[in-house]
C-alpha cells in the first residue's frame, strides 16, 4: 500500500504469481465483469485526488494492468481510506445486526 500525499486516498499496488498464463485483457476483464458494490473498475487515466469519497472498498485501475512474462500479474487499485473504509464497516454492522444471536 502506499499512501499518497493527499487527504484519504491510498493505493494498493499488487504484484500476483499465477500458476498458468494470462493477458492484461483477461485480467481487466475479469475485473470489469465483477464490479459490484465494493469492486469498481475504470479505465480512465485517474488521480488520487478522483477517489476522495468513493465508497469502494477499491477501484482498480485498469489502464496500469500489467502482466510480466506470461504469469506475474501487477495492477494498481485506489480507495478512500476513510470514506470507503467506512462504508464497509457500515455494511458489516448491518449484515451483522441482520443476524440472530
């Protein structure tokens, strides 16, 4: 994770050895495919100033996927880490009290 120097945002950049082969479009596909309310994807150019008070957990940038050799995945995913981290806790509070003990 590094954290950038602006309020709130940081950004995960993920190094991924898989046991077959792959392409950067299969990986943006499978991303783009499986958004949902925590997963968002773009494959506009952004900046860390773009994520502040985005409620996904993390917002993978597609136009940075990289795949090394043919099985060494790198790709870069945002978040607001503290809207978006709250978000998440609300969503896991409700689910919780949603629950009988």
């Amino acid at each position: 994770c590094i954290r950038v120097p602006v309020p709130d945002v940081s950004l995960n950049d993920f190094v991924i050895l898989i046991k077959g082969e792959t392409t950067p479009a299969e990986i943006n596909k499978l991303f783009k495919e499986n958004q949902n309310k925590y997963l968002a994807y773009t494959e506009e150019p952004i900046v860390s100033s773009d994520i502040i008070g985005e409620p996904y957990s993390t917002i993978v940038e597609g136009l940075n996927t990289k795949v090394i050799g043919k099985n060494l995945i790198k790709l870069l995913a945002w978040y607001d880490n503290e809207w978006g981290y709250s978000v998440s806790v609300l969503d896991l509070i409700n689910y919780m009290s949603e629950k009988e003990v």
